[in-house]
C-alpha cells in the first residue's frame, strides 16, 4: 500500500505542473518596472560627467587636428619620386 502511493506521487506533481499557463518570457505590454527611489546620478553628478566627456572629446578633437596639420606639412615639403 504504502509503495503504490510513492510511486504515485511524481505523477501528482507532474499533474500540477502542466495546470499552469504557459508563459512567453516577455513581459505584457503595459508591464513596466517601478521608478526607483534614488536616480542612478544625481543633477550635480550629470554635470560633471558631461563636463568631463566634452573636455575629452575637445582633447581628442584638437589631436586628430595635429595629426592632420603634421601630416600635411610633410607630405607639402616632399616631391614624390619620379619613375
């Protein structure tokens, strides 16, 4: 008596199991998370970071104009060779 119930028992859980919708994995449309409490930077931080990319970026900028004003310095003070 006691082994048939045993052996009954993966079927009841498997019989619980096939009860449940099937889900997709993707939320519903209208599903969004809650809005958090703390923002992830704060206005002052914003500020800086954007400072310090732009600073960056004007850094780099001015680079690539030297290696361009260089390049064609050189390349105006040479006369190519003739075949």
């Amino acid at each position: 008596m006691l082994l048939s119930v045993i052996s009954l028992l993966p079927l009841a859980s498997q019989a619980e199991e096939t009860a449940r919708p099937k889900t997709t994995g993707y939320p519903a449309v209208g599903d969004v998370p809650p809005r958090p409490d703390k923002p992830a930077m704060t206005a002052d931080e914003q500020s800086k970071l954007k400072k310090e990319l732009s600073t960056a970026r004007d850094r780099q900028e001015g680079r690539q104009e030297t290696k361009q004003t260089s390049k064609s310095k050189t390349s105006a003070g040479t006369t190519p060779a003739k075949p």
